[in-house]
C-alpha cells in the first residue's frame, strides 16, 4: 500500500461530514482518506479518483455519474475477507468506515489499462445491439466457452466462496400508514399521517433522512432546509405511532399493500456485522410490512443528457454536482460546463461557483430562459449560452473539453458552429423522471405528462404518489403534496384528519422546461461518437437507433434486444431516454412507445437478507419419530421422507469396519425373513374418523367396500383421484360402528387429510363425518417376522395372540409393556407382523423393553431401505412410486380392491370406464426378473421390446422399484410395461445410458411366498 | 403475496397459511353413471382461464382448514370477497361492480377487502 493522498477536492468548509473524523479505506488497492458521513464515491471524488470501473460491454473508463440509487457506473465489490465479500455495491450508497476495502467490479487487468478497452476502440461495430444472438448464435454447444470468457472480462461482480458469518432477521410489521422516502413530501406525509393517530412506519433509503433538503438551497420558516428536518425527525420520533427506518429501501410493491423494507444496520461500520458488547449484531433486517395506506414519497431522479462522450469520467449529473458540494463538500472538478434544460439544473452551477471553483459555460437549450436562477447566475458573471447544448464531451480518462453547439431540438439537427471550451466537469440535466417503480410494482402502467415531462406513477387503491413521485417538483408543492397526501392516507384508515401546516418556503419562479433527450450531433447518430443512453449495460443511442431499424418497434423488445434497463440498474437514468430516443426513431410520441415494466427489487438485494434465519437447520421443519435419539445412539443412518428424519438402515460394526448400505439392508432382510425384526412406522399418516356416516364416507373415497367390515378387523383400501388414478393407499380399521382409523403414505398424510375435508366440506357436507389427524398422537412400531409372536407373547397379558382369534387383518386393544396399546395385524413385509401402536410419550420405555425381551430371538432393527425391498417382494406397491398419477387400480392388477358394484359411485369410478381408462396397451404393473440375477436394474430405467430397434426406440415402460434381494440371491423389479399383464415371461430390454443392455423377464410382481402364507401363522 | 380474509375466522391472514385449490363451483356431478365421457371429462380436466373476475375454492390450510371462496381479478389480484362454502359470489364477470349495497359498505372497504 502508497501512502495516503490528499483530498484535494474537499473544501474547506462546508457539508454534513464530520471533519473531527477521519476515515481511511481503499479502493482497487490504493489507500485513502475521508470523513464520517461520506459515501464511498463521495470520498472517492473527494481524493480526485476519476476511473471507477470500466464498462460492461465496451471497456470504456467510467467515473461517478449520481450521487444514489440511481448510479449506473460506480459499482464496486466491497470486503476485506473472502467470507466479506459483497458484489455490486453501489458507492454512492455505501456509507464510508474506517478499513472500508473496496475494489472496481470491472476492469481487467485493472480499470487504469484496460485490455478490453482497445476492443471497444477498435472498432463501434465491434458489438452491435443483438450481439450475442447474432455472434455466439452457433453452435450452441460453443456457448458456455463463449460465455466464459465474455464473462470474465465483462465481470458482474463475484459471489464469497466462504459461509456468510452474519445474520440476518425478517420482521412482520402492520401499520396503517408506510411512507416511503423521507424527503420534503415524505417528512410531511409521516407528519400529517402520525399526528392523527395512524401507526406509521417512515422508510428512506439514505444514511440520513431529509432528501433533497439535505442540500437545498432553499429555506423553511427563514431557517436552512436542514434544520426543518431535524425538527421534524425529532418530533416523528417521539411519537409513539410513528417507527422511523433509516437505510431501509422499499424493494417490492407485492399484493395487497405488502411492502418489502430491507433495512441495513451494520454495513455502514464494517464488512461484517461488528460485535456490540459482545454480542453478534443482525446485519439486516427484512420487513415484511402489511400496510393499510401507502404514501409513495420515493422523490425524483434525474435525467441525464445524450450527448456524445457522455460517459467519460467528468460528466456528471447537476444535482449530483449539488449533492456532492453541499452535502459532502466535495467539488468533483476545477472548471464546470452545465448543459440543460431546465432552471433546476441552474443550481449546480451556482454551488460551484459559491464553492470558490470556475463554471466555464452554461449551455441552455431553451432560447430565452428567464427564471429567477437563470437571474441569479447572470448575476454571479457566468456566461448563459442559449439555444444551445454540449453536443460533445472530450476527453478519454477524463473530460477535458466540451464542445457546444445551437441546436434545433424539433429538427434534431446542430444548426451552428460548435465551440470547444476547456472544462474538467460536464454536469447535465435533462429534467427530472418520477421514480415510480414501486408504483410499476403493483401492475399500473404509468400516465405521461407532457407539461412535466415525465411518467407520472398511476397506482392500486390505497396507494398515492406525492412529491417528485407525482412530478412536482418546486419545494412548496412538495411539502403540500405531501400533508394532502398524509392526510388523505389517515382519513381513508379510519382516522380523523388533523390540519398541518408545512413551512414557509419563499415562492420562486421558475422558467418552463423544455424537452430534450438525446442532444443532436453535426453528425448523424450512427456515424457520431458514441452517445449513452444506458451507462451501465452500455447501450447507445445508436444501438436504439439501430434496434428500431431491424424491426424492434415494441419498446419491450428494444429492451430486450439492447438490453437497456437491465441489470442492478433497472434503467433509472437511462430508460425514459432510451424511449425517447425510439420515440424519435420510429416518428412517435414517447407515450404512444409506452414504458417497460420496472420489477422488485428497486435495488439488488443480498440473498442473505432474504433467506433470513432460514437456513442450516432452520432451513425446513424436521419431524422426529419418538424413538429418534435411540436410533441416533444406534448409528442409523437417516432418510428424509417429507419433513420426517427415517431411519434409511442401521450400519453395524462388523471386524472393526462400519457396514455398507447393502450389507446392512442384506442383513436385516433376512432377520426379518428368518427371525424377527422391527420397524419404527411412527411417520405413517394416521386420521382418526368418526361419525354415523363414516362408513358411507369411506365407502365413497376408497376404491373398496367398507359397509361390513366389523369393529377389531382392518382393511386395505385404495383410493383415486375422481379421474381414476391412485393416489394414495392405506390400511383403515374399525374401532367401533361410528370410529375408524385411517393410515396413509408417509409423505400423504396431509394431502389424504385435505382430500378428505375436501370431499366433505364442498361435496357431502350432508353427511356427519369428522375427521383428526392423529399422526404425532401414535408412534407405530412393526414387529415382524417368524418369531414375533413368541416376542409378543412376552411384553403382553391381556392380549390373545392365538392365531385364531387374533387372526391376520385383526387389530386388539391391550397393553403392551404395561402401556395401553393397539396392536394390528397388519404386514408390509408379507411375514407374521404386529403393529404395535402406543402414545408417542411412552413408546420410547416399549421400544427398550421389546429389545430386552427380543435379543434372545435376534430382534434387528431395520429402516426404509430394508422396508422397501421387503414389500416390493410380496409386489406391496407404494404409492408415488410405483404409481405416478396415471396408473389405475386396474393397470396396477389391483382388481381384488375395485368396488365396481358398490352402490355409491366412489371417486374414480366413472373414470375407469372413460376410452383412455379402458383401452388396452396401458402400462400396467409387473414384475421383471433380470436374465443376469446379479443385476439390479436402473430405477425410472426405459424399457424396449428391441434393442436392435433405430433410434428412437419406442419405449414400452420404465422400471418404477428395483432392488437386491438377499432372500431370493437376485436382482429384481417392478415396471410398469405397456400391456405387460398379457405379456407374461416375455422378453424386455432395458439400454443403458453406458451402452449396456439388460434383458429382463416380465413376471408376476409377487416374488416371495405368491399364495401369502406366511402373514397368516 | 395475498392477504386473505378467512369467512370463518373472520380474520385477514397472510397467503402462507392458505392453499389455493382451483376454480370454484365445480360441482361433482350427481350421477356419475349416466354423464357421458364428455361431461365427464368436461367435469374432469377443464376449467376456464378468465382475465378479469374468477371465482377460486380456498381452504385455510394452516388456520381453521374450512374451505371457502374468493372472488379475485386475476389481472389486478385484488380480492373483491370471500364467502362461505354454499353461499353465492356478490361479484360476476356479468355484475363486476357487485351488489351495490355491498359494494358501498364503507367497513369492508377500510379492512381491505378489495385490497
């Protein structure tokens, strides 16, 4: 590091920084010094730094054009630390802070000498509008190395490779008043609004409240502007309605008054969010305001002129001259070329002339401007040249000249001599542009007013525009503006108006604007230097021109062609120029080509901000089983279903090694096969139904007969969508005559519980039936296997396991382990299987006291992985596996589960008897055995009748479920197989995406045990 | 994001808590028997697309999990009522502005039912 420069372009005196303290920072490496209460690009022009950064497209040196939101060039990637690492930041937004490091967003090798800079010399063709779609068009695999290199030199900033080690907070607010913007119509808008007893919440975007009176020339009640300012933020704050945010931007206009504020609360003191007493700081804030009222007070931006060389450092906004002089004390050059249109801009040249520097030349492209600044600058010496406009900035790094020219602004054309006045600074003004894209936000397209020259915002109900948002623009309006519309907002919330009366601001006349957007060139636009329309995706006035000419007459599709208006910018300087421009071009007026559609958010938005505290394990709810920390102590390993954690299978230590997956799923598939296992089932859905119609009820959404199934038997039911497909499926048991019990899918059992309500609410209400979920209520353990019974026998009494009495679909009442317990027998694996379900509080003492007793009968544990494989041999589908939503009962061979004559028509049943329901060559479930037993076959792998076929091969199927089977020594599946029902012990094939081809034989989907004895010892 | 006001709470709650479930006022025919596959399919797959006033079922998934409707303008996204299961809309694509008794109530205009 160089030692510090000096700040020579801070004045003496003067501004709101606090001198007392100085602040040292680097920007691209260099160090620096300012003041508390700069910006980045305030303290950047302070020490004369011209070059920023370097252009996206073309390179070219690029300097400090605005003083906020609405800068185009000055964005910087911001952090010392990798983890630190902010992209994009904008330094005219970015308070100043001691260590403060900064680098240029672009600009490769660096922004001094830039190697792509002589691209965008060499040749104004080089790029043209359309550019990637006319260069990189072809080939497309090309594409991504194309991008890459593009990319690295154009450079949008970079993403941290490090965790964020900040935090960041959302807030729901309600309040019956959002006022955004604390400028002169916002600070009154919140005065009117508060005083009347509305909760008010004030967001502005700025270090400091205040707006434009921050730097106003003007005075309130005889006093500086500022003060009123601090009057009024004294007297808000002490109301107790009222919440001020400060450095909060309104990012998002979303439905129904729902405002986004995004409020940052440490970036203006470090990096990262700085310990306070120890504690971690939050970042930033989201608010997630629903307002009753929303007074859109977000101010106006400026229009910069189009003129050639416009965007060579040194061309700078008027008000942002202003802005940088009164607010910052900084004067950001010696000698000063205003060009404008309007009496406004007048104020810049003035400050720069109190600031004790030249101002070279006024250019005015009115003929006889005559308003009270134009006067006042008369006065002060300086040379007002009329009719008159820079037509062009000189200079490469930095302007060192302006030529200017009489213009005809209706014929486009330079109607005299140029001349060329030596000048550091061009500061321009082309008027003002309502900032209305939070109006844009909620769908209204905006109104053009020819007498203010400018979009003027339309809105939802509830919401108005006041001040500069509205086009108005004199101080006394404004403050006006703001209590009506303050007011106005209070009343329509149901309070009573209160009277406000704004300061006293001295009236001053002001001379009419004239309309001029891109400044005309001796030459014609296409053969003129380079005129910007939008700096920050460097498009040109010629690259509209151009657009316009190859057919682009939609002011959407010159967007998109030129890409003016993208990006962190959303065309706040450039657009309504850009629009003007092809206004001009294609011989209309600027509201006949309308406007684009500005989208949240007005400023990028870091993710952190929107994630929240929602991520790592916050990121998503997780459900655990009530068994859950003894199948962590146990070294499962855990599978998500939905939001619940599931034991995936329990790895043991066999000679010092953990099992793999596969020797833990081999092993507990054959305890089951042989001895006995259990599964924790707590996370299937459960729904508790009662009432005398509950039988009707389920005889109407299940596929199956319910009307005799007696209290303590169980039944499987199937139920379909009303266009016939499954959807989910389930064991239901009879506790009493009016009393069932519903179980469902892991993952269904909140789409079974809404689909019931569903039905009943919009379909039957008629019927009195109602419906709980029950699921967390039971925790469900399945003991299955051979040795079961012997293992129930031993932890209950009063349960009769005799298998004739307590027989196979059959479910008790008891108690199991001393804990009231309802015991079905109900088998997902085809063996012997009690499930056993106990209140979820004392399963954990009945899951230990199972292992104490099973041990001796080699009680194992097994998870979803085993569960799975074990059902898919006995053909158990499930369902959103095996089924997708367009598989019937009847394509899944489940003829044994249709009700076809059940007198109610139950939902689905119409629908199989629909020409694509019943056709033949559906896909139908079956199994495949692989010719080769030790292949498992590929899940969701295609399956073909030929693989000789050409390419494409028509596919026949694909396979659904596909396992190892320890127990059969195979490899074996389910498919689905078009007409596969007929095609038994057939031939498929199934190629590979390697080249291989699996032949496999169509069977039975029943692999294990097909008559089913085994469930029934 | 909406903010929907529940006819059975009585309260308006933010779109989080409710799930949308399609166009209202599909009635599931009485004799599914006797529809040919036509009306059936009809019943079925489709539902209309309007720009302007569209009538949607809604259940409050998260709050009291009654299903109820909306009346909502699809281009505007304000939500002009919402009403009970059973009960008929104020506002129709034929009468957009409503039942002029209901659309001057003062009160629901200041809770923001046609936000």
């Amino acid at each position: 590091m160089s030692q510090p420069r000096q700040q020579a372009n801070r004045l003496a005196q003067g501004g709101r920084i606090d001198r007392s303290r100085r602040l040292s920072f680097s920007f691209n490496g260099q160090t620096y010094q300012g003041h508390a209460g700069d910006t980045l690009a305030s303290a950047l022009l302070a020490n004369g730094v011209d070059i920023v950064n370097r252009s996206f497209k073309y390179s070219r040196a690029r300097g400090i054009v605005a003083a906020g939101a609405e800068e185009p060039n000055a964005l910087v990637q911001l952090g010392d630390g990798e983890a630190a690492q902010v992209p994009n930041v904008r330094a005219t937004q970015q308070a100043l802070y001691d260590g403060l490091s900064a680098r240029s967003t672009n600009g490769w090798p660096n922004v001094q000498r830039d190697l792509m800079g002589l691209v965008g010399k060499l040749s104004g063709s080089f790029m043209p509008p359309g550019f990637y779609y006319k260069t990189f068009m072809a080939p497309a695999s090309m594409w991504l190395t194309y991008e890459k290199y593009i990319r690295k030199s154009a450079g949008l900033g970079r993403s941290p490779m490090e965790g964020d080690p900040d935090i960041y907070d959302h807030l729901h607010q309600h309040c019956d008043v959002l006022v955004v913007g604390a400028g002169p119509a916002g600070l009154a808008a919140a005065l009117a609004a508060a005083r009347s007893g509305a909760r008010v919440i004030v967001a502005d975007e700025q270090e400091e409240m205040g707006g434009s009176l921050l730097d106003s020339r003007e005075l309130l009640d005889d006093r500086p502007a500022d003060q009123w300012v601090a009057e009024t933020l004294e007297a808000l704050s002490a109301m107790d309605n009222v919440t001020l945010l400060s450095r909060t931007t309104a990012n998002g206009y979303h439905d129904h008054h729902f405002v986004t504020l995004h409020e940052r609360r440490t970036e203006h003191l470090a990096d990262t969010a700085p310990r306070k007493e120890g504690r971690r700081q939050v970042r930033s804030r989201l608010h997630r305001v629903r307002a009753g009222r929303v007074v859109l007070a977000t101010g106006a931006h400026e229009r910069p002129l189009v003129y050639a060389g416009n965007d060579v450092p040194g061309n700078l906004l008027a008000g942002a001259v202003s802005t940088y002089i009164r607010r910052y004390g900084v004067v950001p050059g010696q000698r000063l070329v205003l060009s404008t249109s309007n009496d406004h801009a007048y104020r810049a040249a003035l400050d720069w002339v109190e600031a004790g520097r030249e101002v070279v030349a006024i250019a005015d492209a009115r003929a006889n401007p005559d308003g009270e600044l134009v006067a006042e600058a008369r006065v002060k010496g300086i040379r007002v040249i009329t009719g008159s406009a820079v037509v062009e900035a000189k200079g490469d790094s930095r302007v060192n000249a302006a030529r200017i020219a009489p213009i005809d602004i209706a014929g486009f054309r330079v109607v005299g001599t140029a001349e060329t006045l030596a000048c550091d600074t061009i500061a321009s003004s082309g008027g003002y542009s309502p900032v209305i894209h939070l109006a844009s936000h909620t769908g209204c397209r905006p109104t053009w007013r020819d007498d203010r020259l400018g979009f003027v915002p339309n809105t939802v109900p509830g919401v108005a525009a006041a001040g500069g948002a509205q086009a108005v623009y004199a101080t006394a309006e404004v403050l006006d503006d703001g209590v009506a519309a303050g007011r106005q907002a209070a009343v329509e919330a149901g309070f009573e108006a209160v009277s406000v009366s704004p300061p006293q601001v001295p009236a001053r006349r002001d001379g009419e604007a004239c309309a001029l957007y891109q400044v005309p060139h001796e030459k014609t636009t296409l053969r003129a230097p380079k005129q910007f329309v939008d700096l920050q995706n460097d498009v040109t006035a010629a690259g509209i021109e151009v657009a316009t000419r190859e057919g682009f007459e939609s002011i959407e599709h010159v967007k998109r062609y030129t890409a003016m208006g993208f990006g962190t910018d959303q065309g706040k300087l450039g657009n309504i120029n850009g629009m003007a421009i092809a206004a001009r071009c294609l011989g209309r007026s600027i509201p006949e080509v309308g406007t684009t559609v500005f989208r949240p958010n007005y400023t990028p938005v870091t993710f952190g901000s929107i994630v929240g505290r929602h991520c790592g394990e916050l990121f998503d709810p997780e459900r655990y089983t009530a068994m859950h920390q003894w199948h962590v102590e146990q070294g499962a390993a855990f599978e998500d279903v939905g939001q619940w954690k599931r034991p995936w299978y329990f790895p043991r230590q066999v000679d010092g090694k953990t099992e793999s997956m596969d020797e833990a799923v081999a092993r507990e598939c054959l305890a089951v096969r042989e001895k006995v296992g259990i599964l924790d089932a707590s996370t299937l859905g459960k729904i508790d139904i009662q009432g005398p119609d509950a039988r009707e009820f389920l005889g109407r959404v299940y596929t199956n007969k319910w009307a005799k199934l007696a209290p303590g038997r169980v039944r499987y039911g199937l139920m379909c969508k009303d266009d016939g497909m499954v959807f989910d499926d389930g064991t239901t048991s009879c506790l009493g005559d009016n009393h069932f019990l519903m179980t469902t899918s892991t993952g269904g059992a909140a789409t079974v519980m809404e689909w019931l309500e569903i039905w009943h609410q919009t379909e039957w209400p008629e019927l009195d039936v109602y419906f709980n979920s029950v699921t967390d209520h039971w925790a469900t353990m399945t003991v299955t296997g051979p040795e079961a019974r012997k293992l129930m026998e031993e932890v209950t009494t009063d349960i009769d396991l005799d298998r004739d009495s307590f027989k196979f679909m059959d479910w008790r009442e008891g108690k199991v382990a001393g804990v009231p317990a309802r015991v079905f027998r109900i088998s997902f694996t085809g063996e012997l299987a009690y499930e056993i379900n106990v209140q979820a509080n004392y399963a954990l003492p009945v899951w230990e006291t199972l292992f104490a007793h099973g041990n001796k009968y080699g009680l194992t544990p097994y998870g979803t992985e085993t569960m799975h494989v074990l059902r898919a041999e006995k053909g158990f589908i499930i369902a959103g596996q095996d089924t997708d939503g367009s598989v019937t009962p009847e394509d899944l061979g489940m003829y044994w589960a249709i009700g076809y004559d059940k007198p109610f028509s139950w939902i689905g049943k119409r629908a199989l008897t629909r020409p694509d329901s019943a056709r033949a060559g559906r896909k139908q479930l079956v199994g495949l055995k692989p010719r080769d037993s030790q292949v498992v076959l590929e899940e969701g792998a295609p399956i073909v009748l030929d693989p000789n076929h050409a390419i494409p091969m028509p596919m026949e199927g694909h396979v659904t479920s596909s396992y190892y089977s320890p127990t059969l020594a195979s490899g074996f599946a389910l498919a689905v197989v078009k007409g596969g029902q007929q095609k038994m012990g057939e031939s498929v094939y199934l190629p590979m995406a390697d080249g291989q081809v699996h032949e496999a034989e169509i069977v039975s989907t029943i692999f294990l045990d097909p008559k089913g004895e085994r469930q029934h010892v | 994001m909406f903010y929907i006001h529940c006819p059975y709470c009585g309260e308006h709650r933010e779109e989080e808590e409710f799930h949308p479930k399609g166009q209202a006022h599909i009635a599931r025919p009485q004799e599914p028997e006797s529809c040919s596959d036509e009306a059936w399919g009809d019943y079925l797959f489709f539902r209309d697309n309007p720009r302007g006033i569209h009538h949607e079922l809604w259940v409050h998934a998260v709050g009291c999990r009654k299903f109820f409707n909306i009346t909502r303008h699809t281009v505007s996204y304000a939500i002009l009522e919402t009403y009970k299961m059973g009960e008929q809309p104020t506002f129709t694509a034929e009468n957009p502005e409503g039942r002029p008794s209901v659309a001057a109530d003062p009160a629901s205009l200041r809770e923001g039912v046609r936000a």
